[in-house]
C-alpha cells in the first residue's frame, strides 16, 4: 500500500504543472 501511495504522489507531482497551466490557461481564456 506504501508502495502504491507512492506511485499515487509521483504521479500527482508530474501532473500538477500540466493541471496548473491548464486552468490558468482556461481562466485567462475566460476573462477575456
């Protein structure tokens, strides 16, 4: 289980910076 988190946090960390330049992108797409 451990392990599995683990995997689960790398996974998170690798995908936030795409999660995060989407929305911006989305929300300056929005203000517009």
């Amino acid at each position: 289980m451990q392990n599995f988190f683990s995997e689960f946090m790398i996974d998170m960390n690798n995908l936030f910076p795409f999660i995060h330049f989407y929305s911006s992108f989305h929300w300056s797409a929005w203000n517009i």
